[in-house]
C-alpha cells in the first residue's frame, strides 16, 4: 500500500498499542491517524480468534466512518479480518445490511454514535466482548454533542478493555473524558494546533460583493487540479455551486439536503480526480481523507480559530505542499486574530486583482433603536381610531 516508514504518530503509538496500553493521542489532521490505531489493533486481532466483534470504533460522521472502513479493507486484506461502517442517513437495504454484519459476529464495527444506539436499543448489537474501543476525532464528537452518546455505549462495553483515544485537539472537556474511560493511558502530543507547514496560507482583505468574484478570478486563473471550498451555511454553498457552473467551472456542492448516495457519489468523483471542485460546510473539515488537494478557500472565515486547521488541513497532506486562502471582510477581522494567536504567525496578505477593486460595496442600512417594532425605548402612539380590547 506504499507505506515505507512510518510518521511521527505512528511511530510513537504503534509500539504503546501493542504493549496494551489505554493511549491518548494527540496530533494535527493529515499526519496518519487512522494507520496509526488501525495496523496494531489488525495486528492483535489476527493474532487471537475472529469468531466475535472484537473492536469498536466510535467516529463523529457516516463519512469517516467509511473512510476507516475502506482502510481496514486494504490494510486487513490478507488477514480474513472483517468490519462493517455503521451509521445512519440510508435507506432501509443499508440498515439491513448493517443489521446482517452484526449478526455476523464481523471483527471490527466502525460506527456513529446515533444509529449504533439503534442497533444496541433494539437488541441485535451486544458489545460485551470488546477488546478494544477507539474514539477517533474525539474532540469533534463532542463539538457535535455526542458526550451522552459515548458514555451511554461504552456502558455497555466490558471494562476490561484497551481504550484508545485520537484528537486532532485536547481541550479540557476531552480530558474529562479520559479520566472517566480509560485506564492509566500513555499520552503522546503532537503539534497541537498548528497547520502542516507546507501549506502556502494567504488572506484577501475584501467587502462580500468581492468574494464570489474573485473565487471565480482565482479558479479560472489558477492552476488547481483539485479545490474545496468551505462556506459557513448551506444556502451559501447552494449559491456559489450556481455561481461557479454558470461559469462553466466543474463544481459539487456538498450538503446536508444531499441524500447518502449523492454524498457518497460525489466524494468518490472528488476522490478519483474526476470533479476538481467541491463546495462544502465544516462537515468537510474533519476526516475526508483525500490525496493532492492543493487548494483550500475559506468563503467565509470559520467562527472557530480550530476549525480553521482542520479546513486547510485538508490540503498538505502526507508531508505535501498545497494553498489555503481565506476571504476577510471587515467583520472577521476578530476571528482572523484568533486564528493567528493560535497559529503564532501572521498569516500573508495578497492584494486584489485591479479588476475587482471598482466593485462597490453595497451594506445594509442600519437601524435605528427606535426603528425595532419591538424594542423597549419605543414610544407607544394611542391611535383614536383604532379599536382597542374594551371598545
């Protein structure tokens, strides 16, 4: 699979893992994660009966769920090792087909919380011969309130057991969370917080009726095989998908009004380099694992300066180079700061091509206290004609 040496992760948690030791790990998105905790545990696995489920893996989207899937097929091809992605969105042929797996006794289960606690509620599922639970993208699941969720399911797990616990973040809630399910754990800590460093980050200060002018200038002009683009809201993804095929740019948007089979379609396209362009919300920003994205633009900055890594960090992948551009109107100029505190750099500003500079920014009015129907300093007017509860 052209593995040759592993990465810093990898080389640091592998050897834990095989010790048997509960394990929490920490390190920025694109550094091999999944490899990681996938190779030992495969390896101890094939080392012991196959005849249960073995390995729980706990992840915060269908996505990554899948994409674990896809890797336990490669790395466990020659080992007669089997697993099934659990999660929800489907229709009833893919309940069914999960409901089979598990009936199957398959050796590795790689879930969203919601639908395996459909699976254990109606009873088909039992845990209580799991050797090893991993909670991948910990600190992401729990952003999306998952916590009772995870706490629910691993009562059902026999506590003794291997935990393992992946984060691209280690905020205090994910350390409550270990001291509450994992046993004496080992703690690596790699680069917490900071972008891959062969990412060429660029800022364009711009008012909004300059963004989709120059998202179509930098896609039309540059020479980028495979793009994402990140906005902060669906409508937003919706319009610039029409904006950019009205161009006749080839383009995706990737929504939660999308089915499980246009998701899956079009993530699979972006993969085999047959659409250069997807346009997605932050479900994007966390575990799609794809090969030679070299361009990254943030529509619109992300309220979250750790949302902020975990876009661009999509690019720049496996010691790669890539471009992460991000649009900055006068509203983000707080965010923008919180993200190079975090990142402890200024990040370089790019001027606006000559073309776009003339076009004007149009603002709301703004209004006045007393202009709000409903605001308390206003005055109430009695109107003599107007027919009150008494009359």
């Amino acid at each position: 699979m052209g593995y040759t040496t592993p990465t810093p992760i990898q080389g640091m948690a592998i050897p834990l893992i095989l010790e048997g030791k509960d394990l929490i790990a920490c390190a920025q998105t694109g550094t091999g994660k999944t490899a990681a905790f996938l190779l030992p545990i495969l390896e101890k696995i094939g080392r012991t009966a196959k005849d249960h489920t073995s390995t729980l893996i706990l992840t915060p989207t269908r996505e990554l769920a899948q994409q674990i899937d896809q890797q336990v097929e490669g790395l466990a091809y020659f080992t007669g090792i089997s697993s099934i992605a659990v999660f929800g969105g489907g229709d009833g042929h893919v309940y069914e087909q999960q409901r089979r797996g598990i009936q199957n006794n398959v050796n590795v289960i790689i879930a969203t919380p919601g639908r395996l606690i459909a699976h254990l509620t109606s009873g088909i599922l039992k845990l209580n011969k799991i050797d090893y639970l991993i909670l991948d993208e910990a600190d992401r699941m729990l952003d999306m309130g998952f916590s009772d969720d995870i706490m629910r399911i691993i009562s059902y797990l026999p506590k003794e057991r291997q935990t393992l616990l992946f984060s691209a973040t280690m905020p205090g809630r994910i350390r409550n969370m270990a001291k509450n399910v994992l046993h004496n754990p080992e703690q690596i800590s790699l680069a917490i917080s900071q972008p891959a460093v062969g990412i060429d980050q660029q800022i364009y200060r711009l008012h909004d009726q300059q963004k989709t002018p120059l998202l179509q200038h930098l896609l039309k002009d540059g020479n980028y095989l495979s793009t994402i683009i990140f906005a902060s809201r669906k409508e937003i993804v919706k319009s610039l998908y029409k904006e950019l095929k009205a161009i006749k740019l080839h383009a995706e948007s990737f929504h939660s009004d999308l089915e499980q089979k246009e998701r899956e379609e079009i993530l699979l396209r972006f993969k085999n380099k047959q659409l250069p362009i997807i346009i997605g919300t932050d479900a994007l920003s966390r575990g799609i694992d794809v090969e030679g994205i070299d361009l990254v633009i943030n529509y619109d900055v992300p309220a979250d300066a750790e949302d902020y890594i975990h876009r661009i960090g999509r690019t720049a992948r496996a010691a790669t180079k890539g471009t992460a551009i991000t649009f900055v109107n006068h509203r983000d100029e707080r965010r923008l700061k919180s993200i190079e505190e975090l990142i402890d750099r200024k990040i370089t500003q790019h001027p606006l091509p000559e073309h776009l500079l003339s076009i004007a920014e149009v603002r709301q009015p703004e209004r006045k206290p007393n202009q709000n129907r409903n605001s308390p300093n206003k005055k109430r007017v009695w109107n003599k004609n107007k027919p009150t509860n008494k009359s």
